[in-house]
C-alpha cells in the first residue's frame, strides 16, 4: 500500500512532541471510547520516549471504558507549564468544557481531529476526516517512531471499535480495517474491547429507555424522543444513560433522521443527531453551535426541552426537505 501524503500540520505535530518533554493531552467534555482511546494511546506512545504526561477531562471517564491501561489518570484540569497542549477528537472549546482557558502563556495548543465541522481553534490543526481521531494518532506513533505495543493498541483499537459502533458506520474504509489489524497484530484483543464497551448496558437503562421509547414520535422520516430531568429521577438513572438511544433508533426503517434530546440539567439539553447518507445533520448540528459527522452529530443547547425541541426541528425539516 503506498503511503498518504503527509500533511504539513502533521508534520509539524510530529516535531512538536519531539521535542518536548512534557504534555498535557485533553479529551473532550462526555468522554467516548475515541477520545479517551486516542488521548492514552498518545500518553503510553509519548511516555515510550521519555516524556512525562498529564491527563485532563472535564468530565469523569465511562466506567465501560475504566479497563483501559492509564484511564484513572484522568483529572478535570488545565495546565500551562507544559511544552505542549494536545486536544484530541474535539471539534471546538466548548466540547473542551469548563476546564479550558484562552490564555496559555505562549504553550502551543495542538488539535488533532477527524471532525469535518472542526473549528481549527489549535496554533497547529491536523484535521482529516477519518472513522476515528485514533487512527489519525497510530499514524503519529508511526511518525515518531514509536513500535506498538499491547497498551498503545488496546486503547487506539477502542477508539476504532466504538466510532464505528463495531465497523458499521458508513465511514469505515479498508483502512479503517487495516488499522484494527495492525493493533491486533500488536496484542490488543478485538473481543475483548467488544465486550467491555457493547457490553455495558444496565437493566436501569433498560428501563429509562423502555418510558422514553413509549413518547416516540415520528413524522415525515424524523423520529425523535425525550429523556428529561424527572425520567432519569425516576429511573434512578445518569444522564448518560441515555447515550445509545439515537443509535437504536437509526436502525428502524421508517426513519430517515433520528433526533434524542436528554436535559442534562435545567435548560440545558444535550441533542443526538443520527441520519442516513442523504442528511447532513453534521450541518445542522454546526448551524446550532455543535458538531460531528454527516450522519452522526450533536449539539448543547442552552434552552428548556420544548424550546429545544423545535429550534431542532426546525433546522432538521429545512435539512431534510
Ligand atoms: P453523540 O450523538 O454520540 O453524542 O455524538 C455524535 C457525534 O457528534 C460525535 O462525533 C460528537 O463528537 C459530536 N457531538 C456531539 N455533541 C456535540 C456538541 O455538543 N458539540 C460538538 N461540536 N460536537 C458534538
Ligand atoms: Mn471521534
């Protein structure tokens, strides 16, 4: 196979953390398997050359993802005497959440993404749409040299696995294939990143799914559903209880676009976005201050659920008309 041009951001990237002996590596607000997989997977490579790395999230890691290798690391921080900061898997500041700050005293911020509504908010911006940010991070290992071993490849390959929801999103190519071959070739275990990320569910989720499930509504291809602050009192559930829902419901036929919006708290609702190819609702997620991919994105709204429901709505009958 004959080797993708190299970008000049990535490139640049690679001379960065050459050089550096120490960095802070930042995953996005509601962490996924892809930014926590893509942020250790460049903690154990980094630290496979000497250089010491701090970890930071705004928010607490997934327990389905605690059997990755350095995920207790993680610390809603920021820092600045540091030689870089990387961002990974995240499209814009805001997804960075509370813990980011404007000011980094000349420290060099680095975002590495696969997010086509990345907003290049980075002093160096290697964005290239690929099915995951971890396999935009086994390039770099590759870069700096850096042989895989079983601790890099588990965490990449868990980042490959739960973007493609198990290699069934449209944007899973035969790269995206060789690179899942080339980290199970290093000793990271398909079967049992499957298990621990697909395998998680609880019969309380079950059940908050089944109250939301029975308000679906559905008109013209759009289907769309609400979790609000008082079901996930009653079901004794977190709010994360609610990711998976728009996937569940982009698998029923009838539906065109698949819209769940979840109160994370008063007048905020987090909205999950899922379509088929001939609905861009990476667009629509962008038009309301969010992101994502062309079938799959999302947005936070700063608004009471109803209000929140048809400002969405909205951009999506336009979108789909
Ligand atoms: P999910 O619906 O699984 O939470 O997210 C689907 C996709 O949309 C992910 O790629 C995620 O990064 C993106 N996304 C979800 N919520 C937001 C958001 O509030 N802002 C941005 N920029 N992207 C989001
Ligand atoms: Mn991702």
């Amino acid at each position: 196979m004959s080797e993708r041009p190299k970008s000049r951001a990535r490139a640049e990237i690679r001379t960065l953390l050459e050089r550096a002996r120490r960095v802070l590596i930042v995953a996005h607000v509601e962490p996924d398997g892809d930014a926590i997989g893509a942020t250790l997977g460049l903690a154990w490579a980094l630290r496979r050359r000497g250089v010491s790395c701090t970890l930071a999230c705004a928010h607490p890691v997934p327990d389905s993802l605690r059997f990755l290798p350095g995920s207790e690391a993680f610390a809603p921080r920021w820092r600045t005497d540091e030689d870089a900061i990387v961002v990974l898997d995240t499209s814009d500041t805001q997804r960075i959440g509370e813990i980011y700050r404007d000011e980094r005293g000349g420290v060099p911020l680095v975002v590495i993404d696969h997010h086509v509504t990345n907003l290049r908010f980075g002093d160096v911006n290697w964005v290239e749409a690929r099915a995951s940010t971890c396999e935009l991070v086994l390039d770099l290992v590759g870069d700096l040299g850096v042989p895989l071993d079983v601790e890099i490849a588990a965490c990449l390959l868990t980042g490959v696995v739960t973007d493609t929801r198990g290699f069934r999103t449209r944007n899973t190519h035969a790269a995206t294939l060789a690179a899942a071959m080339t980290l199970m070739d290093a000793g990271a275990s398909l079967g049992d990143i499957m298990d621990a990320v697909f395998r998680s569910r609880s019969i309380t989720t079950l059940r908050l799914w089944g109250v939301a499930l029975e308000r679906l509504q559905h008109e013209d291809g759009i289907a769309w559903l609400e979790v609000s602050q008082d079901d996930l009192r009653r079901a004794g559930a977190p709010p994360s209880a609610a990711d998976g829902l728009s996937n569940l419901l982009s698998e029923v036929r009838e539906v065109d676009v698949a819209v769940v919006l979840r109160e994370v708290r008063a007048n905020v609702v987090d909205v999950s976005m899922r379509s088929t190819p001939r609905v861009d609702v990476a667009a629509v997620a962008l038009s309301l201050g969010g992101g994502g991919h062309r079938q799959a994105s999302g947005c936070l709204l700063k608004l009471p659920l109803p209000e929140a429901r048809e400002r969405v709505l909205d951009a999506l009958r336009r979108a789909v008309a």
